[in-house]
C-alpha cells in the first residue's frame, strides 16, 4: 500500500500551557485592578467636600465677598491649601489616621458677631461636617486676602483637631489652633471685637488657665524641643481626654517643661517692651 503524501498533523495543548485566550483574560483582569486602583486613588486625593456660601446677600461686604473670593473659586482654594498645611502638622504619615472629615460648608455670615471665625460641627461625634462661619467684618478689611486666609487656617485647625471626645481643655485646643496659625506665619486675628489676646500670658494652659496666644506660644515651643509633639497630642486626644496626655505626648513631665519655659520667657518680657515681647517669643521658642 502506498504511503499519503500528505500527513494530517495533530497539534496538542499541553495543559500546562497557558492558551492565548486564558492570557488575555489574566490580562484584563490586571487591567482592571489597576483601574480600580486608579480610582480608589482618586477618591482619596478628592479629600472632602467644599461649599461655599454667601448669606450676606447685596451688601457691600457681600459683593466684595463673591467679587474676591467666589467668582473665581478662591475661597474653595483658601479652604484646600489651609487644611493641607494642617493636616501635614498633624497627620505626617499612616501612624496618624485621619479625622474622618468628609465635608466643609464656609460661609460668610449676615450679622457681625463677636467672633470672626466660628467652626460648628454637624451630627454626632465623631464628626464629618462643618460649618465655618466668617463674619462680615473681614470683607472691611484693608487685606482682605490675608485675614480671610488667616481665618480660614484657625477654622481648618479646628476641624482636623480633636477635642478628647469633649473632655480636652478649651484652653488647650484653642492654644493648639493659634500655635498652627503662627506655625503658618500668621499673627492674632485683627477687626471689631472679633481678635484674641496677644502676647505673652504667663502661663502655659495646662492648668486650665491662659489665653489663646499665650499657651500657643508654649505649644510651639514644645513642638520645637519635641518634634511632632503636636501629631502625638493629637492623636492621643482621639480618645478620652486625661491629665497625662501633654506628658505622654512630651515624652517628659509638661509641668517642667511649662516651667523652664516660663522661666525663660519671662526674662524676654521683663528684657523688653510689651509690643515686641511677643514677636521675640515667637521666634525664641
């Protein structure tokens, strides 16, 4: 019998083998966990909500509030720029969770109260909303620009600190967000009754007494022997609130530490005059 002249080839798969289609489908699949990573990325970088609100209508302090800082989205930008000078103070890496902050309403208010920022959280704690309220007053000033981003910065300090679950000093968290305002390179809040104590206060907060600017200056100077002590505060203050919590922040008793500070700063302001006491202050600790 004669032999074909052609052979039928059979080709086998070795099941080893990795077929085109199943390369494909491995292929897509890392694909799409890229994408969802992409995305998840992308939520993350989004932060939280901004919104911006007029409700001093068609006054002058209106007008010049949408004509600065809403035509052109400038307050949204004043809002993302303080929180991230914040959140690199008091959330320097992954050891430091975040609040979970989801939400930011500014709004500039309709009368002149007393107080040139006031932060009010929404909900029960822990909270995920805020509404800053920025009095009219600030749109008279000279630089607007400035004293509306000083005011923002207090505000975006007050949102991103903790408070002990409500059982943290007030003296002590509004030390902590005047120690963040200086950190950035602004001085008290300036206009109609709506400033803080300036200067030197003799004291250092953690007894309960002192004024804003005064245990500020305390804080800045722990920041400076105690790098990140302000992170470590902080965090701490997530939970409730305990008298240890400076020392343990400190690494070293706080009631020393008030004292060797007191003792120095209080050679600066018997050395000097009130107005610049403050400034030497500042720049010593």
């Amino acid at each position: 019998m004669e032999e074909p002249l052609l052979h039928r080839t059979t080709t086998t798969t070795s099941p080893s083998s990795p077929t085109t289609s199943s390369i494909i489908n491995r292929l897509l699949f890392l694909v799409l966990i890229a994408l969802i990573s992409i995305w998840a990325n992308y939520e993350a970088s989004k932060g939280f909500e901004v919104i911006i609100l007029n409700n001093s209508g068609d006054t002058p302090q209106g007008r010049r509030f949408d004509l600065f800082f809403v035509s052109d989205d400038r307050a949204t930008r004043i809002v993302l720029n303080t929180s991230k000078f914040v959140e690199r103070i008091l959330y320097p890496d992954h050891h430091h969770p975040k609040k979970p902050v989801r939400r930011i309403t500014l709004q500039l208010t309709g009368d002149y109260s007393t107080d040139i920022v006031h932060v009010a959280p929404i909900g029960p704690y822990p909270h995920h909303e805020f509404n800053i309220g920025i009095s009219p007053i600030v749109m008279d000033e000279a630089d607007v620009d400035r004293v509306m981003a000083a005011a923002v910065q207090r505000a975006m300090a007050r949102v991103w600190l903790w408070e002990g679950n409500g059982g943290a000093p007030p003296e002590l968290v509004g030390g902590m967000v005047e120690c963040i305002a200086m950190m950035a390179g602004y001085g008290p809040l300036t206009g109609s009754g709506g400033g803080v104590p300036s200067g030197f206060g003799g004291t250092c907060g953690i007894d309960g007494v002192g004024d804003a600017v005064g245990v500020a200056l305390f804080l800045k100077h722990c920041e400076g022997v105690r790098r990140g002590f302000l992170a470590r505060l902080n965090r701490a203050m997530e939970g409730e609130w305990h008298v240890r919590m400076m020392d343990v922040a400190l690494g070293s008793p706080s009631k020393r530490m008030c004292d060797s500070y007191l003792s120095s700063a209080i050679g600066i302001v018997n050395s000097t005059d009130a107005a610049s006491a403050s400034r030497e202050l500042s720049q010593e600790v």
